[in-house]
C-alpha cells in the first residue's frame, strides 16, 4: 500500500481526460504533505490507467492525463 493510495484513487476516479490539482487538494486527499518522495511515487499512477505530466513548482500544481 502507497502513502499516496488515497490520490491515485481520487484521480483514477476522474471522468475527464486531464485533471489538474494544486499542491494543497493533493496534500488534502492524500492526507499529507507533498514531498520529493512524490516524484518516486508517481510511477504508481500508471496501474490506474494514468500518467504525472507536468509537475510545475511555480504553480504549485500537478496536471494528470489518462492514457490511451
């Protein structure tokens, strides 16, 4: 089990094609605070059909995008 369960299953459950979210709603619906540790775990997306994208620091925000 992945700390970030809870997010991937949030984002799997996703209607669209993309989903963008801010640091804040992933620190919200994973239950903790974003890390580095992210950058590892993202791979775990791709078992739900999706994919991290862009990861902007600027933003402060991820964009997901289902595969096809």
């Amino acid at each position: 089990m992945s700390k970030y369960d809870a997010l991937w299953r949030y984002v799997a459950a996703c209607g669209a094609s993309s989903l963008s979210l801010t640091f804040a709603d992933i620190e919200a619906i994973a239950g903790l605070p974003i890390d580095h540790a992210f950058l590892t775990y993202k791979k775990e997306l791709s078992s739900y059909g999706w994919r991290v994208e862009k990861i902007s620091l600027k933003n402060r925000n991820v964009l997901f995008i289902k595969e096809t």
